[in-house]
C-alpha cells in the first residue's frame, strides 16, 4: 500500500505540469489579452472624444505594443514563457534569473498590482470559513435523511422526499441562492431579512473592536445563511441519494440477517453494523469537497459577492489577469490532487477489504 501511494505522489509533479501548461496554451491563445484589452480602451475613451477617424491617430504604436509584450512576459513563445513562470528557465528581466513559482514567485497581479501570492492568501480564510460550514452543513442534512429514507423505504415520506431532493438536484446552488437573495434580501415580497451578498457589514471590525460580539456574531451569520443553502444544495441530492441506496445494499446483505438471527437489537444491527459499512462510499467525495472547501466556488461567490478565492478566480478571467489566474490555478490543482490521494487514503483505512497494490 505504501508504494502504491509513493507512485501516486510521484505523479503529482506530472500532473501538475500537464494541467498548467494545457492552461497556459489556451490562455496565452485566447482573445481578449491585456494587448488587446488596451486597444480597446483606447478606442473607448476615443469614442467617448466623439472622433470618427481619430481612433486610428490612438492606435498603439509598434513600439509601444512590443512594450507592453515584453511587460507582460507575451513575446515569448508560450513553451519558453511556460518554463519562465514555472521557474524552469532564466528570466532575462530579472537579469536572467530563475525567478517562478518553483522560486515562490508568482508575480504581481495587473488588475491589483499586489504580489499574487499575497493577494490569493488573503482570500484563503474567506473560502475556507464558507467551504467547512457548507461540507459540514451537507453531511448534517444528507446523512440522517439517506438513513431515514432507506429506514422508510417506498413510503410516503421516502416518495415525497424524493421529489424534494430531485427538486433540489435540477436547481444548481448559486441559482438558488440567487433566488433566497431576491425574495428574502430584496423588498419584493418586503422580507429583507438577510444582506444582499457579501461576507459582513461595513464596520464589522470596528464593532468587534467595541466589544460588541453578539452584534458581530449575529451580523455574521446573517451573511452566512444564504451562501451555505447554496453550497449544501451543490451536493444534496447526490449525499443523500448515495447515504440511501448504500444503506439498502447493505440492509439486505448477509451479515445484517445473520445479525438479526442472533437476536441482536434492531438499532444496534442498523446504526453500528449497517450504517458503519455504509459510509464507506461518501469518503470517496471527500477529494472534492476539500477542493470546493479550500479553492471556493466561483459562481457562488460571484452570485452572493463573497471576497473569496473562488471571486478572486473570476475576477481574474473576466479581466485576463494571467498571473493571478495561474496562481489560483496552482492552489486549486494541488488540492484537487492531495485531496484525491487523501480520499484513497481515508478509503483504505475505512475499508479493510481495499488493498491498494
């Protein structure tokens, strides 16, 4: 077992290498790049002047575009630019250098003109906070309603519940926080219960600076409630549908009747031999919910404006910000990865009957 997870480490490196570069190919070849991006303004302040033909007088010149390449790390061909980020070949701005993120360089941001490194951290605790609430907020609801399902199979509360999860599972999470933001933070219906997107209140620190935590606590989960139906209506369906079906195999399995032909009690043959075996399946998610924890969400946190990784990520595509668009690339692969090898992990040591070889 342990030489078959010293293989799966090994190939992180690989792995990592191929999803950046694939990335960095299809960016660096993309419309829309900051050359590109500063045409457009001029053009737009151009028309803004009311000048017909004067837009071609504002059009950069040869000089000033090869400029703004050589800033921007673009006049390079995108292998050789590749490996100069990646910190595998000479930077010779930085007086040929070996200055990347194998360095801990990973630039400075253009939108921001922050180091990028600085700028991802301080969205980490942000993510973080709303990715375990929700993970944990998930396994709150979908694990005791699989089992009460699986406990009530095909009776009326099992048909409607179906339909309730089903009814969930057709509407992606940051619709439906959408939906809760407009009847519940709008005056639409006149229930402005909750705030309209963000992570807390204009002078949240300087509250909790007087002394006023129930303010700050109340304040915070204000703006909690509705994002975390949003992140738990991501995997509703899936958890408990999953918690249901693995409950019934397992209900009806060999050991569970020879158990009750023993005379053992009922909830101890369900809720400790039964439900335990069943579990195994939901550690198989456990990659994927440590990469929604730590890298966010990108529509959600856009659709409720949280200041999280997952914003940062689509601020940082709408506006080309290269650099801050591989840097959380970066963090979002390596915890894809470790987290999958952490989900095998956790599988063997649930499951003794897994042998990894």
């Amino acid at each position: 077992m342990i030489s078959y997870f010293v293989r799966r480490i090994l190939l992180i490196p690989i792995t990592f290498m191929c999803i950046t570069f694939l990335v960095y190919f299809v960016m660096r070849s993309a419309p829309g790049g900051p050359i590109e991006q500063a045409r457009q303004q001029i053009m737009m302040q151009d028309g803004g002047g009311g000048g017909g033909a004067a837009g071609e007088d504002l059009e950069l010149p040869q000089a000033a575009i090869d400029q703004l390449k050589r800033y921007y790390k673009l006049d390079k061909s995108k292998p050789h630019g590749y490996l100069i980020w990646l910190g595998l070949a000479p930077d010779e701005d930085k007086g040929d250098r070996f200055s990347g993120i194998v360095q801990g360089d990973f630039g400075r941001s253009y939108l921001w003109s922050d180091p990028v490194i600085e700028t991802i951290t301080s969205r980490f605790p942000i993510s973080i906070y709303f990715g375990l609430i929700g993970y944990f907020a998930t396994w709150l609801v979908c694990v005791p309603l699989g089992i009460k399902k699986a406990l009530n199979h095909r009776s009326m509360f099992d048909t409607g519940s179906s339909m309730a999860v089903f009814l969930g599972y057709s509407i992606p999470g940051f619709v439906a926080a959408m939906i809760l933001m407009l009847l519940f933070s709008t005056e639409l219906i006149g229930c402005d219960w909750f705030p309209l997107g963000g992570f807390r209140s204009e002078g949240w620190d300087d509250m909790w600076a007087k002394g006023e935590v129930w303010w700050c606590i109340k304040d915070q989960l204000h703006h909690t409630f509705i994002p975390i139906i949003g992140y738990v209506m991501g995997g509703f369906a899936t958890m408990t549908i999953l918690m249901k079906n693995s409950l019934l195999d397992n209900l009806g399995a060999d050991y569970v009747r020879t158990a009750f032909a023993k005379g053992l009690p009922e909830n101890r043959v369900v809720f400790v031999h039964a439900l335990r075996n069943s579990m195994i399946p939901l550690c198989v998610s456990i990659g994927h919910a440590i990469g929604l924890m730590l890298a966010g969400s990108f529509l959600l946190e856009k659709t409720c404006n949280i200041p999280g990784l997952g914003l940062l990520g689509f601020e940082s595509i709408v506006g080309r910000d290269y650099p801050v668009i591989m840097g959380v690339l970066v963090f979002a692969v390596l915890i894809k990865l470790v987290g999958n090898i952490l989900s095998d992990i956790v599988l063997a040591f649930v499951d003794p009957r897994v042998r990894f070889s």
